[in-house]
C-alpha cells in the first residue's frame, strides 16, 4: 500500500466567518477526524457567500486534491450559494429534486407550512446524491467524478458532525483505501518547552523511521506528539522513551486530562467530591472543572467560589475535598508564583508554590492546571508512601 | 472617496491548524478588526508548515489583494517558514539583522542562554521592517512592495493582538485611507428567529440607503446587525425601529450583555454580589458568570454550586443574591423547560419558566442566558411599579 494519503481541501463558505461573526470550528474539528481517518488535508479556505468565488475554489480544490470537503451555504436563503457554485465548477445544472421537494413539504408538515424559498433545498445536480440531515432541513450531497469526491455539509456544527460520522466518512473509508495516520501524544507539566527538548536529546529530531514527532506549549502542559503511517506499534518505542526520560512530569498520554487525573487521585484518597476556591484567576479553576464535568458527564465537582481580598473563604458547596488556589497579581510577563491549597482526606497539604510561564491571558489557566498538577503528584507521593 | 474597500486575505500558518490541534481564533477576531477598520477580507487559508506553499499563497495572494496578512510560523524553529516563504514569494533573501539578534540576545540575558536556532527569529529581508513583540520573542514583519501590504504577526493570540493593535492596524489606517465599517447591533432574547423578523416587518430587506441588515441566532439570543460605510448616524433609524417594534424583548445594544444587565438590575435592587445554583446545565451557569467576571474585571459573583439530584441545595458562596437555574432533561430535539428562581432584595421570584430552543449542544448556555434575562426582566418590572 502507498504510504501517501489522499489529500483533502476543506472549503468554510459564509461571509460571517470572514467577518469574525462565527469562529470556524468546523474546520478544526474536520481536521482532527481527517487525520484519524489517514486523508492529508492540506488547506482550509474560508470564502464568502459569493457564487463566483465558490466555483473558483470548487474548481481549483479538484484540479488539485482528491476531496473536497465544504460546509455552510446550505440554507433556504439567496445567499445560500454553495450548491450552485459547485455546479457551476462542474459545468452542471441545478434541478428541482422530486424526492427531496416531498421530504421537505412533509418535514414542515404540508405545503402551506413552508416557506417557498426552502425549496431551494431541494436543489441536485446530476453527479449529486443527497444526504439526510436527520436534525436540520439542509441535505447534504455526495459528489463522485473522474475518481474525485465532494461532500458539501451543513454549516451547523452538530448537523456537519452527524452526517460526517453517519455517511460522510464511511464512504470516503470505502472509496478511497485509506490508511489512517496513528498517533500519541504524551504530555507534561511544570518543564518548559526547551527543558522539556533538552531532557528528550535527539528523540525528537529522530524518533524513528516513518515516525514525526512535534512539541506544542499548552495552557495545561508541553505536549509531545508522535506519528505514522505504518503500523501504531511503531510508536510505543518513542512514547516509552519519551515517559522514561520525563519521569513523573509526565501525567499522562493521549486523552488523559489533569482534571481527570487530580480527581482520580482524591477519589482514591477517599474524596468523591470536589469544590474549589480561587483569587486572581479570574474563575479559571471553576471553568476548567466545570467544562470537565460537562464533557464527562460526572457529578464530582461541586461548584467554586472566587475569593475576594480582604473577606474570609467559605467553603463554596458540600463537598469531600477543597482545592484553593491564589495567583499573585504581577506585571505583563515573566514567571508568575502560585499558591495552593488542599484539604482532603490522608492527602491534603498546606501552601505548595508552582510557577508558571506565560503572557497575561494565559496565567489564570495555566495557574488551575498547576494547582490540579499538584493534586495528581499528591496521589502519587502518597501511594509511594503507603 | 470611493466606496469600494481595499481588499485583504489572510494565511493562518501551521501545519497544527489542518490537524485540528488548534482551532484558529485568530482569523475570527482579525475579521472583526478588519471589517471595522474598513478592509474587505475576501478569504481565510489556513495552510501548512511548507515553504513553498507558503510561498505560493503569499504570490497568490498579492496578485489579488491589497494587504495579506499572515499569523503564525514566525517561531525559532525548523518547521517555522512563514518568513522563507514571503521571501521566496517576493525574489529576496533572508539575511540576519544585527539589531533584531542583539535585542534577542538581550531577551535572553546573553548569548549563552540563547538556543542558536532562536536567532532565525532575527531574519530580516530588505523590504521588511520589524515588528516589535513585548510579550514573545517571534518580532513581525510590515512589508510594502509597489504599493501592496503585507504584516506577518505571531500566532499566539495575545501576541498577535497586542501586535496588530499597536503596529498594523495603525499603519493601515495611514497607508490605505480607510473608511471605517460603522456597525450597530440590537440584541433580544425570548423570541426565534422568525418571531423576531415578522414584527420587524420590511425592515432587514429595507433598512436605508446603503445599510445591510443582517440576523443571527446565539445563544444569548436573536441579534440583528446594521451597518455602512458612509456616516454612522444613518444607522440612528434602522436601531430605533428594531427597539420600537421589539420592544421588552430587546435586552440591549452592540456590548450589552446579559450577565452585565442583571449583575446592574441586582445593584439597582441592592445586592451588590451573587452566588449561583444549577442543575442540568453541566455549569453553564457559572462558566458564563466566571466568563463575564474576567472580562469586565469585576468581583461582583462570588462563586456557584452543581446541584446534584437528591441533595440538598447548599448555598454556594456569601452573596447578596442567589439564583438557580434547573434545566429540564429532554431529548435532542425541540423545546425545553428551564425553571429560574432568583432570591435577591426586593426582586426576588419564584420558579418563572422559560421555554429555549435548540440542540443539546445549545441547550446548556442557553438556559443560563434565559435566567440572567428573567433577571433582567424582574429589574424592568421592580422598576416600573415603583
């Protein structure tokens, strides 16, 4: 099998993105499941809704790319231009789709209920198959020609999501051979980006045959990630090595979380639930375990209360553990000095410091994930210990 | 002066974009700042860690544009090409200039703390003039070549901002003879898209000679936007029909926001903090509450509690004012139930119910803004009887 994937351009179509309106999620999250699927995306283009600029970047994206993957443009209104600038760049008419029209009438329940403009969603060309939105009124449709594919999806980021996972991206994986790119990512906190570089020596420059590897500075840590084409077990060798000269800076690989991780170690301390107290961050800690919560779907974080100078903590909600954390207020840049509480069972401790790098943006951020940093390396002294 | 604007087309530059590792905010908040400094941006092309197509977008991107604008690949690294490639594109060399190494060398205390590979960050070609960076190392670049624009700034957001607000968007201003976007937004909460649009009758196809008119969906509500490049007084009309025929529903204008309404109908009342209570909401509430807190540098919330099926509430945090929110479980589809108790000096209620829309995505935020609108609300009413 050829090591080169196939290559992908993803087209974002709408004048509000190009106005700031709307922030391009889509392409990120596209971009992520292209990867895992083995298609190489090379370029995003954001365009406006502007017929002939469609065409134009339909038609350079197949002169140039295998796929062609577009969202938003869909919708029932005169400024919904994808599908005719797709037919234009394949030199095909637009025709009104009988059994579309009839789903769509029955979707608003009889033609009385819906607007006239909708049926410009029954729009197809002749290459064109059409794919259900079960959540939206905007078919997609699936473009097959001289051995190339269009997918055009809806701008709505679930509806994109359900019909990329549902019917998009099988076909593609039955169409195109793929070989998917594998990856793993280790990840540390409390070493900077070139420490974390120094201590690696050369396995990042040569981290084995048909493997890449990179380094990216984030708000909870310096992440390492490795990847190939070839098998996934090619990538355990650099992963062991990178975890071995690491040590215990590194918390955990892949999807592992600190927020996961540091409510892991209470629990195993014996505290089923959290609360937490902040000053100077801005309520970082409490969004951070609170978008936690969310994507995990728990009910172990209790909810967080923001300090204020001068008025004495309460503890913010029924809860087994409390976690404090204090950001010392300083100037633009430069190391900042955090302080951190824990109360908890056999593991809590008094005023712990880490300090953290970064730009004023970042410190309230990066200042919860040290404080939940210092929760897990808790866990882990206190089973040495034991 | 003409009407018609310079025209403009950004790279957004990482190989680590295309993977989805990054969604890129930047090309968001640059569209906004364009768009009111009066620069069409025509496209967005996020492309990879590759000189020569980097090199390629730049040379496409200056045959058609007045100003290209790059973020990101200006790093001390191999794989950072954003400057080899404008010099490819543009038929110059790159070569060191010894203010921007002795400045960097400086950054770092001297020579000997500075990795060799950060002097690329001191690369110059004849047709640049550096960029200052007070928060990072990577300077950018302000190119002019027959009078056509190019700016190479960071892509760490709070560098990239800092950069272009001090730097680029003052020289654009000077160089372009620019006519500013003027800009209005009336923001509503409580009716749909479509109750919004059929009492404001003919005035989203019609709103004055040279205004557009557009409407979006969020999750703090319905807004509609006007705008123009000629005076900004002409939006005076379009602002006050779309107040006078909505009446109680529009909330507030361009940087109003919910949290910042009741936070002041709550003062007005007399309580000066608040605590928050919610369930179902996955801390919308709070994240929302913690959100604004840091925007607006206030200290005015002090904190919310997850409630959890079977306990009891607790309150979270010493406030003045206590407000909970409990979302309804339901299916992905269609209405939902939010009920919204507020406990606050003279403007306390009972359970009101709103009813939201949207996909379970949505649903969460949603029913936090529809509290803090109920907030709202009750300050309009305490009010008027009073």
């Amino acid at each position: 099998v050829a090591l080169t994937a196939p290559t992908a351009l993803l087209l974002s179509i709408g004048s509000e993105l190009l106005l700031g309106e709307t922030v391009d999620i889509n392409a990120a999250w596209l971009g992520r499941e292209l990867a895992a699927l083995g298609v190489d995306l090379r370029g995003v283009r954001q365009i406006p809704d502007d017929r002939g600029v469609i065409a134009g970047a339909f038609a350079a994206g197949l002169a140039e790319h295998d796929l062609v993957l577009a969202t938003g443009g869909l919708g029932p209104t005169h400024d919904d231009l994808t599908r005719g600038g797709l037919a234009d760049a394949l030199g095909e008419e637009l025709f009104e789709d009988e059994g579309l029209a009839g789903a769509l009438r029955d979707r608003f329940g009889g033609d009385a209920w819906m607007p006239a403009s909708n049926l410009r969603q029954a729009q197809l060309i002749a290459s064109a198959k059409p794919l259900d939105n079960p959540i939206g009124s905007a078919p997609g449709w699936w473009v097959e020609r001289e051995g190339r594919f269009v997918a055009l999806m809806p701008g709505v980021p679930a509806e994109m999501q359900l019909m990329w996972i549902a019917q998009v991206a099988p076909r593609l994986q039955g169409k195109l051979g793929l070989r998917p790119l594998a990856m793993r990512t280790v990840k540390t906190f409390g070493l900077g980006e070139s420490a974390v570089a120094e201590r690696l020596g050369d396995l990042l420059e040569a981290p084995g045959e048909s493997i890449d590897a990179g380094i990216y500075a984030r708000d909870d840590g310096v992440h390492l990630r490795f990847s190939t084409r070839l098998d996934a077990s090619r990538l355990e060798d650099p992963v062991r090595r990178a975890i071995s000269a690491l040590g215990d800076d590194v918390y955990g690989t892949d999807a592992e979380t600190l927020p996961r991780l540091a409510l892991a170690a209470l629990q195993r301390g014996g505290a089923s639930t959290l609360a937490s107290l902040e000053s100077g961050t801005d309520g970082a800690l409490l969004a951070i375990l609170a978008a936690h919560q969310a994507a995990e779907g728990e009910a172990r974080y209790r909810g967080g209360a923001l300090l204020v100078d001068g008025e004495r903590p309460q503890a913010p909600a029924a809860a087994d553990a409390v976690l404090t954390v204090r950001l010392a207020a300083q100037g633009a840049l430069g190391r900042s000095r955090v302080a951190v509480d824990l109360a908890a069972p056999g593991m809590g401790f008094d005023t712990r410091v880490a300090r953290i790098h970064g730009s004023g943006q970042q410190r309230p951020r990066r200042a919860a994930f040290a404080a939940l940093d210092l929760v897990r390396r808790a866990g882990i002294t206190t089973e040495g210990g034991a």
